[in-house]
C-alpha cells in the first residue's frame, strides 16, 4: 500500500505551491496499467482563477501539465493525471495572485481510470422510543467514487431539510474516501404509524463529464414504537361500614402495555386516605417491576375513625415509568364508603338548643336518677340540662359529673332522628350505669372520653 508523506506549502506573491513530499510515492499497481493520481489545491482565496498543475514521474522525459480545471469550485480546485509511470517524484501549482494559505495534496491514487462519482449515507436511530418522546437519528455519508463531490442536499421524509446540519458537519465537500457524520434530534409526533419509519437521501454535485446529472443514496431506518399504560383497581369489601369498624381495601395492578413495551418500573404507590401504599404490610413487592402482562395484588386494612366523612371516597394512583424511559405513565381508581355513626353533637349545643329536645326522647326537665342509676344522690336530683353544665373535679362525684354530662349530650344525639350517632341509646345507658355502679374514677373518666369523642365528631342540626 502508499505511505504518503507531504505537508503544506505557503506561497507568497510567487503564486507556485510546490507539493512537499520526504521520498518518492510509488503507486501500488500492476506494471504498465494507467493509474490516475489525484491532487487537491485548497485553501486559495475567492474566485480564484483556474490553476496550473506540473507534475513529473520517474522514467518520463517531460513533466504532466494539467490546465483547464473547471471554474466555480469555490477555495478548491482538483486535478486528475494519467499515466502508466508508477513513481511521483514531485508537482506543483502554479495560480495567479497571492495565495498565503494555498496547499496542493494528492488526495487519492486509482489503479486505472478513476471510478465514477458514488456516494453512500448511513442512517441509524433509537431501535424504540414512542409517541411524543425525542429520538436521535445518525447519518454517515461516504464519498465511495473517485470524483470529490459537492452537496446540493440532505432531505429527510419525516425530519425535513438536513442541508444546513449535513453543512455544519463539513458534509458540504467531500474528497475521495473522505466521509462526515452528524446527528439530529426528533420528536415522534402524535399519530405517528408504528413502526415509524423515515428515508434520508444525500444528493450531490460532481465534475466527472462521463457522469451525467447530480448522484444520490438514500436510507431508511426504523423504530418501533411501544405504547405504555398501567391500569389499577381498588375494591373494598364493604359499601357500608360504622365508625370503629375494619375496611379491607384490595388493589390489583396490571401492566396493559404493548407487548414490544419495556418492564413498567413503579416511581410511587399512593392514596389519598390510606398513603403511602409501599409502606403497607401486606404490599406485593412484584409491584415495583411489572413486565408485560404482569398483575401484582396486595390488600390494606383501614379501621374507620372518628370524625370520618359521611362519604368516605380515596383514590389511589399508580405512577410508573418504562425501564430505560423517563416518561410518567399513570392511572388512578377510587372507592366510596358510606359511613355511619360518625356524627354528634356536643353537650354546649345540647344546652344552648333546647328546642331541638323536641326530637328527642328526653326532656329538660326529666331528672338525673330518673335515667341513670348508681351516682352520687347529691346529682340524682340535678335536670338533665342542669347535668351538661356539670363542671366535674377530683373526686368520684366530680368524675361522675363528667360522664353525666357526655352522657346526656350523648343520650340525646341517640334518639334525635336528624344526628347519624355511633352508639345506640340501650348501650349508652349500660355503660353509664355500670360504671357508675363500680365507683371507679378511672373506669368513669374512660368512658366519659369516649362519649365525648363520639359527641365531638360534627353537629348535622
């Protein structure tokens, strides 16, 4: 093969550029065939002239002059000689005017006439992506003639013009085997066909007469496009559930993606009453990576508190991303439970609204020992008004009156058809009367709390 040793030479307003070379260049083809050598004369300023190219080889008598160079080749000019002789021993340019950045090269040696023009574009791109996400497409063009070759254009069917990027990239003049590369970034547009698939063609220009009209090569490439989706159910095994009571709620997750799609990876779990639903106890763990096809299923207890909504409604959503992928792909369900038992009205109402006794099954008038059995005698007869002003205190009377007066209030939200109350007015009194019957401070003051908690949870009236 040829080990070409050159390097650049500046002329001043001589207007020679000699071609530098350490040894000889001996071309590596068959005795007697034609070979052609290639030169280049770059660098030259603006609408220089055509120049004069003076080559001599070993065992001719006289140099090759090569005149004639087509005009309009811009900064670069470009000379073919033929000969049978095998050894380069120098060569020179010969150009008008004063060329400081002038370099004459040979470019390329062909063992017989040089090729046609030919030229070859590579396009590559992501192998999937889908709609609305940005992919990234490759394009490699080769100068596989023996002709160097101008661009006219880089048209691709979905991108558009690449013309100005090929450009940039230094696609615009291409030199025997000489090849440029450049990248551009697309979206794929909603209602794009799957797969998607677009055609680059590289056209361009050369000065072989034996070639007629512009040479063009064109690529297509291909990407499937996959569509990403989760869908989450939540049920619960009740419609109806009582303040204090256990809901057991179960969600199932499947990845509905296309089957070309990556593994669905799990960014978060959450809802809007329950969490975060990754911190569950009985959370499936083959909820984080879902392939195609795949369900995971778990359930979560939730116990109904005080204060819960009449209509107790949680959505949870599901937010995942395709591996690789940085999309958000999400869905969401909710479930609603009625609630009963979760309204009350506190003994300060009772007190300020007696007219609302009326719908009641107690009066104000009625008396402490008339209802309840088991008090202190100084409180039997106190009016059940009187008890929900009690103030309470340290002793047993005072913890009595404590849970006299959240009894009343509580008596009166049982039987009142307009408050939805937690407990029942035979179990209230039950309670009261038992642990008024036990003189135990501390068994009254728990009881008294929670009447109240049950009384605090939102007044309908």
């Amino acid at each position: 093969m040829l080990v070409l040793a050159m390097s650049a030479g500046l002329v001043s307003a001589a207007t020679t550029v000699p071609l530098h070379q350490d040894t000889p260049i001996e071309a590596d083809c068959p005795t007697g065939s034609v070979i052609t050598w290639h030169f280049i004369l770059n660098g030259l300023e603006p609408n220089t002239a055509p120049a004069t190219l003076t080559a001599t080889f070993e065992g001719l008598a006289d140099p090759i002059v090569e005149t004639g160079v087509p005009v309009g080749q811009g900064r670069t000019q470009h000379f073919n000689i033929e000969t049978t002789a095998t050894t380069l021993l120098g060569a020179s340019a010969s150009v008008e005017g004063d060329q400081p950045d002038a370099k004459l090269v040979l470019s390329h040696i062909f063992c017989g006439p040089p090729p046609p023009p030919e030229v070859d574009i590579e396009k590559t791109g992501d192998a999937l992506s889908k709609i609305g996400d940005q992919v990234t497409y490759g394009f490699t063009i080769e100068n596989t003639g023996g002709w160097p070759l101008t661009l006219v254009s880089v048209i691709d069917d979905k991108v558009g013009d690449l013309t100005a990027d090929a450009t940039s990239a230094g696609c615009d003049e291409l030199l025997v085997a000489e090849i440029c590369s450049f990248t551009k970034t697309f979206i794929i547009p909603s209602g794009a066909t799957d797969p998607f698939v677009n055609t680059v063609t590289a056209t361009y220009s050369h000065s072989d007469p034996a070639t007629v009209g512009n040479v063009s090569d064109w690529d297509s490439h291909e990407t499937n496009l996959f569509q990403p989706a989760v869908q989450i159910d939540k049920t619960a095994n009740v419609t109806e559930a009582t303040v204090g009571d256990t809901v057991t709620y179960t969600f199932l997750i499947t990845n509905m993606s296309s089957s070309d799609s990556p593994n669905m990876i799990l960014d978060s779990l959450t809802d809007t009453v329950l969490g975060n639903l990754e911190l569950a106890a009985n959370y499936d763990a083959d909820c984080d990576t879902l392939d195609f096809g795949d369900t995971c299923t778990f359930t979560v207890d939730y116990l109904i508190p005080m204060g819960a909504p009449s209509s107790l409604t949680n959505v949870v959503t599901a937010h995942y991303h395709p591996q690789g992928f940085p999309n958000d792909i999400t869905d969401s369900d909710d479930h609603t439970i009625t609630v009963r038992g979760n309204e009350g009205c506190t003994p300060g109402y009772w007190k300020n609204h007696t007219s609302a006794w009326a719908s009641t099954d107690y009066t104000t008038g009625q008396l402490v020992g008339d209802v309840f059995n088991g008090e202190e005698a100084s409180l039997s007869g106190k009016t059940l008004l009187q008890a929900l002003s009690f103030k309470g205190g340290n002793t047993i009377a005072g913890a009595e009156q404590i849970l006299l007066r959240a009894a009343v209030a509580a008596l009166l939200n049982a039987t009142h058809d307009g408050v939805d109350y937690l407990y029942g007015e035979a179990e209230i009194l039950a309670w009261v009367n038992a642990a008024l019957a036990g003189n135990d401070r501390s068994t009254i003051l728990t009881l008294a709390a929670q009447l109240d908690a049950a009384n605090n949870q939102g007044c309908p009236l």
